[in-house]
C-alpha cells in the first residue's frame, strides 16, 4: 500500500477524500484482521484437524506420495514467499529514498513504522492465505491423481476392491470440501476489505498517474520524478502482491475442474461395464462432487478467481 511519505510530497490541497480511504483504511484493514484471527481460532484448528484426517486416508504405500508433495510445496513456497518478501522491502527502501524522506520530514520515523507495520501484516494476510490455498490446491491435485490410479486399475482389480477404492475417493473428496469450508471461513471479512482496498488503490493509482502524465504535471512540480517513481512502485508492488493470490486460486480452480472427467474415466474402464454396484458408486461420487464444489470466496461476496481482475479491468479502462 501507499507509503505516509509520499502523502507528505502531496500538497494539502491535493489531499483529498480518496487519499484519507487510502491512507487510514490500511490501519482499519490491520485492525479487522486481528479481530478475525482471535474471533476464528476453532476455526483455525479445525482446518489443521481436517488437513491430519486427510493425511490418515493414503495408505501406507501412499505416505511417500503425501510426504513428497509436502516436501515440493514446502520447498515452493519458501523461494516464492522469500522473493516477494525481499522485492516489498526493496521497493519500501526505494520508496523511501525516492520521496527523501529524511530530508521532507525530520519526524518521519513513528508516522513511518507505525505504516509500515500494518502494510507488511495486511499483505502477510494476502501471503498466509495464499500458503493455505496452495495447500487446498495440493490435495486437490493429489486427489486427481489418484482417481488417475484408480482408472488404471480398474480392468485389474475386482469389483470388491475396486469399490473399496472408490469408497476412498468419496470419503477424501468430502473431507477436502470441508477443509475448503474451513478455509472459506476464516478468511471473509479481514479478506474482503483487503481486496476491495487494493482494487480501489489500484485504480486510485492509476488515475493519478495516467492524469499527471496527460497534465505534464509531473514534469512542472517539486521532487516530480521521486513522486512519480513513488507512485510506480507502490503499483508494481500492490498489483503483484494481489495477482500472486488470485493465480494461486485460479489453478486451484482449474484442478477442480479437471475431477469430474476424471471420475468418469473410471465408469469407461471398468471390464463389466453393466456392474450396477459400480456404477452407482461412481455415480454418486459424482454427484458428491457437483454439490461439495470447492472454491475460494470472501464472505460470500464473490469467488477468488481470475474473473476478479476482469472485474477490475472496467473501473481502470474507463479512468
């Protein structure tokens, strides 16, 4: 969000109602997102409870499979939470060095911390929800490739075995539903403000940037082009932070939508295809898996997904 040291390099007259939305809704932001986190504490544990009971459905000769892609994840999110940890703090040092604001304000430092510090724990938020849709996302696609398994053995199997396999799956999807629930439920209002705060930065920065360079006048004010370059990096740095959760949702998407062709690979394969025991197994799965639909949503508001940006697409074309 939008260092306090440039709202000093805005003259009074500019300081308008938007920036006051901008600049003191990060703090109402941090503030909400504290009460959630204490008020959803069962919450929180339930996820993590639901996450252990998931793990006790692989068998043993599945615990590599589960235990490998926690190693990949672990490994994938360390690298991706480091760069974007390591390029925020380099574009707050930018920010800072560009504005000069050692040199614009002597009593900058509590104003500056006291901002910093509820920006970095807004856009941790944005992180700590990203690490839980990854994890949703992983056994989604674990969940995939074991329907995957489960097709190519069919013809090899019998039927009892293979209805202990199926039986697997259905008791795993619904567990990964609830667990998708739990996500869901933790993450509503805190969230929603967050996103809504962003889009409206996002766009407020836009404007201000596409209007001081039609204008020129960036090219007629004081310390012109440490502001623009301010403006620029707090963009970079709001638009990736949001992009980086909203792909993380939309793969988490296209994963679900890849299980309903897979479970009905299965009905294909099987060497009896009149087994009725069978098909009524595969059958209700499916149907399981139309009604327990997994997505990610902030309070019911709307789903977290590519459509968003093109949803705010429209308010930036038409600044």
């Amino acid at each position: 969000m939008i260092q306090y040291s440039v709202w000093y390099s805005v003259p009074y007259s500019e300081q308008t109602f938007l920036h006051i939305i901008v600049y003191f809704g990060i703090l109402i932001n941090h503030a909400s997102g504290i009460i959630e986190m204490l008020t959803t504490k069962e919450k929180q544990f339930n996820f993590w409870n639901t996450l252990l009971t998931i793990e006790k459905t692989f068998l043993k000769d599945e615990r590599n499979k589960i235990e490998e892609a926690n190693r990949k994840l672990k490994k994938k999110l360390t690298w991706r939470l480091c760069i974007l940890s390591i390029f925020a703090f380099s574009c707050k040092m930018i920010l800072i060095v560009t504005n000069r604001v050692l040199l614009l304000d002597p009593n900058w430092v509590a104003t500056e911390v006291i901002s910093l510090w509820a920006q970095e724990c807004v856009r941790l938020n944005f992180f700590t929800h990203f690490i839980f849709v990854e994890i949703l996302r992983m056994h989604v696609e674990l969940y995939n490739e074991k329907t995957k398994d489960i097709t190519s053995i069919a013809r090899k199997i019998n039927e009892k075995a293979l209805l202990s396999e199926l039986n697997i799956l259905k008791i795993r999807h619904s567990l990964i539903w609830k667990l998708n629930r739990h996500l869901n439920s933790f993450f509503q209002w805190a969230q929603t403000l967050n996103c809504l705060l962003y889009f409206f930065h996002i766009t407020n920065l836009t404007y201000w940037i596409y209007n001081g360079i039609n204008t020129g006048k960036f090219e007629n004010r004081e310390c012109s082009k440490s502001f623009f370059s301010g403006m620029l990096v707090i963009f970079t740095l709001s638009v990736i932070t949001l992009i980086n959760l909203i792909y993380s949702c939309e793969m988490l998407k296209e994963a679900t939508n890849k299980t309903p062709p897979l479970i009905h690979e299965i009905s294909e394969q099987v060497l009896n295809p009149f087994d009725i025991d069978v098909h009524d197994a595969v059958m209700a799965i499916s149907m399981q898996i139309h009604h327990e639909k997994i997505f990610i949503t902030y309070g019911g508001f709307f789903n977290v997904d590519m459509t968003l940006l093109t949803t705010v697409r429209s308010p930036l074309i038409r600044t």
